[in-house]
C-alpha cells in the first residue's frame, strides 16, 4: 500500500542520512547506449554511498525481471504503449516512495507523466539529467519539433535541478532559450569513466593477441569504433568512417564494436567499397574485453553526425586507456576534448576531413603522444563518476528557494 505524500520539505532534506533515490531511465544495461551506461554508474556510486536506490526501467523483452544489483533494485514495467526506447510506464508510486526522483532525459510519454506527479507530490526532490536533444526527419522529426515546444519545457520547469553534461552542449539544443530562463537550476555535471577498468596497457599485457584472434596484423595502426548500430544510434556515423577508411592506406585497418539492426548494411558497405581485408565487426563486447580492446588500438573515432551525440563516453574510455582521439565537431564533444587540445576535431559527415586526420596521426606517433599526455590529465583531473554524484548529491540535499 502506497505510504502518504512525504511530508519533509525539499529544502529540509537531511544530507546526512539514507536517502531514497529512485532513477527512472528509458534504456538500462544491458542495453547498450551512452544514456544506459550514465543512469547505470549514477545508481551504482549511490548505493556504493548507503543510498536506498531503484532504477524504474520499461520491459521491452521479457525476459527482463527485476532483480537486485549490488544494492540496486531494478524495475522492469510493462509499458502501457511504447516507440523505440520510449514508452509510457506507471510512476505515480514512485513518487509516493521517495524523497528523490531523478528523471534521465528524454524519455517521452513517462517524462511528462513524472512533471505532473512531481506538481501532485512537492515534498519530492524532482531532478532531470538532460542527456540529449534528438534529431530525426519526417514524421517522427516533426514529433521531436512538437515534444520540445510543448512538452519539454513542462517537464523543466517542474525540476529544481537540470543536470547537463556541458554548457556548450546545452547552448547549443533547441531548447537553449529554456535553459537561459532555468539557468539557476542548470548545473553542470560531466560525466565520468572508471579510470580502474580503463587504464593504459602495461609491459605485462597481451591486448594485441585480440586483433590476432580476428585476423589483424598488430603492427598496423588500429583504428577504433565503439557504439550502437540501432536505429536509435543511426547519428554515430558509421557510414562516414568506412568510406574515411576506404581511402586511407593498408597499415590502418578498423575494428568496430557494437551491434544492431544496422550491422549488417554496414557489412554490406564495407564489402561494396572493398575493405573487409582490413575492416572486423565484433559485436558488443563484456566491460572487460572493452577495455582491453582499447588497450590494442592506437586511434579510437567518433564519427557522429548530428547533435544526438551530445557527449561521448567512448572518448573518456579512450582518453583513460591512452588512445588518441578524433571526434565530430559538436558542441558537447569538443569541450571533451578541451577545443582540440585533447583529440582532433573533424567536421562531421565529412569523410575526407577524417580521413585526413585519421591518416595524420598514422604517419606521426609524436602527434599522437602529444593528444594523449593531455588527453591523460584531463581525463583524471574532471570525468569520474564520484565527481558528478558529488553535484547530483549536492542539488539532491539543498534548499530550492
């Protein structure tokens, strides 16, 4: 039975005692997607810290039940309809059970649910991390238009904090007027790696056996892709890599991890443009083997092409592991990688460009060492998941007004 509205006061919430945070996220590992991953380690440092934490999640499959993860609770409803990785889930009750809800955005037809039940319940913490603003064509671009005319900016305005992975980035959306007006709740808060699992290869390691286990040669320059190959991660670019590659000489060869719906058109481009000597698709990969795949490589690319790339965790994965970076020229990215200072930037969608830059740091390791000394600091100084639960805990636990 439902317990009565929380009768505590946002701005008396005890920073010191066990909160009950529940996160509500459309995607949740094993789901493979940056958002997944963000609302994952959110809820892991939580619960690590004594939290009382819950993940609220739609079932997609199935197969998917709720379970308990080192101290997380995961919870799988049945959406009552559902697009792509969004749908409509039952939250009133989870806004009768905590103190906070932290809503990890977009996730339509459940955000604006979670703006309305966060008006009925104001003795509830309600906070939003703004991952992304999607783009598309057609129809469902036309809905993306009206959600964030009309829709977005309720849910906003019901939070009293917006976490944004960056400021440019947030600049940079279609809803920057909204942020401007919300700009003393909208804090930032970049995301971390975790700099243990990430880390540079060691005298003692064999990374370089995995591109012997796929038919590569370990004195090549490898080149790096991670990301999903669905629908929902059409914008990472993938076609414009290959055809970068295409061009680029027989000591590069690419290994592209991730997998989806549109793997295999991407197989078929790769053997169109003749390139399967030298290109391997592998699939997604466990945490482990990720991160020594990073270890094997010398250049890892983010190729994405629209601003539904708002920030890249790759590039953190690769900046801990010592792997020079080149990524697209978008807003989030290049604060990643401090205006160019930390990786190349390349203009997205332009095959050439990349090529050029791929093919730069193949011919001068001392570029490449260059990248990653800087790359290395920053990544340590900045991006680590304590960091940004330090900010999340400090607007979970302040006064509003």
């Amino acid at each position: 039975m439902p317990r009565k509205k929380n009768s505590v006061r946002p701005d008396t919430v005890d920073a010191s005692r066990s909160l009950r945070v529940a996160i509500i996220t459309c995607v949740y590992p094993p789901y493979r997607g940056g958002m997944g991953a963000v609302a994952h380690a959110h809820a892991q440092e939580l619960a690590r810290r004594g939290h009382q934490v819950r993940v609220i999640t739609p079932q997609y499959d199935r197969g998917q039940h709720n379970r308990v993860e080192d101290g997380v609770r995961v919870e799988y409803r049945v959406p009552v309809f559902s697009y792509g990785n969004s749908g409509r889930i039952p939250v009133e009750d989870v806004f009768q059970e905590s103190d906070v809800v932290h809503l990890h955005f977009p996730f339509y037809f459940t955000a604006e649910m979670c703006a309305q039940w966060a008006k009925k319940y104001p003795a509830v913490r309600f906070v939003v991390t703004y991952h992304m603003d999607p783009t598309a064509s057609g129809l469902k671009g036309w809905y993306f238009r009206w959600y964030r005319a009309w829709i977005t900016p309720r849910v906003l305005r019901a939070s009293s904090a917006i976490f944004v992975s960056s400021r440019a980035y947030a600049a940079s959306t279609s809803s920057a007027a909204l942020f401007q007006e919300l700009a003393d709740r909208v804090v930032e808060a970049p995301f971390g790696v975790d700099q243990k699992r990430f880390h540079p290869r060691d005298g003692g390691e064999a990374s370089w056996a995995l591109l012997a286990s796929v038919g590569l040669s370990p004195a090549k320059c490898t080149v790096l892709f991670v990301g999903g190959m669905d629908h929902a991660h059409a914008f990472k670019g993938v076609p414009v890599l290959l055809e970068a590659v295409r061009s680029l000489p027989d000591g590069v060869q690419l290994v592209l991890i991730g997998d989806g719906a549109l793997r295999a058109s991407y197989e078929r481009l790769a053997a169109k443009w003749r390139i399967t000597d030298r290109v391997r698709f592998v699939g997604n990969q466990s945490a482990d083997s990720l991160a020594q795949w990073y270890r094997a490589v010398q250049i890892l690319v983010l190729p994405s092409v629209s601003r539904g790339e708002a920030f890249g965790l790759v590039l953190l994965e690769a900046m801990a592991s010592d792997v020079a970076c080149i990524a697209s020229d978008l807003a989030g990215v290049r604060q990643v990688l401090d205006d160019g200072r930390a990786g190349v930037i390349v203009a997205p969608r332009d095959a050439r460009a990349l090529a050029a830059a791929i093919g730069q740091l193949y011919r001068d390791p001392s570029a490449r060492a260059a990248l990653v000394a800087h790359a290395s600091a920053r990544v340590r100084r900045l991006y680590t998941w304590e960091r940004m639960v330090d900010l999340y805990m400090m607007w979970y636990t302040r006064s509003i007004r």
